[in-house]
C-alpha cells in the first residue's frame, strides 16, 4: 500500500492511510486510517478508524501523498 491521501470512491472524502494491521488471531490485514474531515460530534478530534484491507483498497483510491491543491 502507498501511504498517502485517499479519496472514498462513493463519497468523495479525503482520508490519510495510517499503517496496515494484522489480526493476530486469523492473520487478516486490515488499514488504520483517519478521516480528513471536521465533524461536529467529534470536536475536530483526530479519529483514527480501520477497516479490512481488501474493503479500503475496493472502496478507497489513492490521491497523493498529500491533500489535492483544488479542494475548495
């Protein structure tokens, strides 16, 4: 995997790939990541989340190693 931005093919939202995890149990990989985004609830908290490897590299599409110059 590329560390860098994504971008959620559905929703169009920026989130920063963290790193890849292990289950130390079945040895499923999965990917720690964290929104780019404020959300009111949260605070602007960060919020790490993760998800199944073969779901973020299904639903996830790589942007760059940073956030794209024309978001607005």
């Amino acid at each position: 995997m590329r560390t860098g931005v994504y971008r959620h093919k559905k929703n169009g939202h920026f989130y920063q790939f963290l790193l890849l995890v292990r289950d130390h149990h079945n040895g499923n990989e999965g990917v720690v990541y964290i929104p780019l985004r404020i959300e009111p609830e949260w605070a602007g908290t960060v919020r790490p989340c993760w998800i199944v490897r073969e779901e973020f590299e299904e639903k996830f599409e790589y942007v760059g190693e940073g956030l794209p110059k024309d978001i607005g």
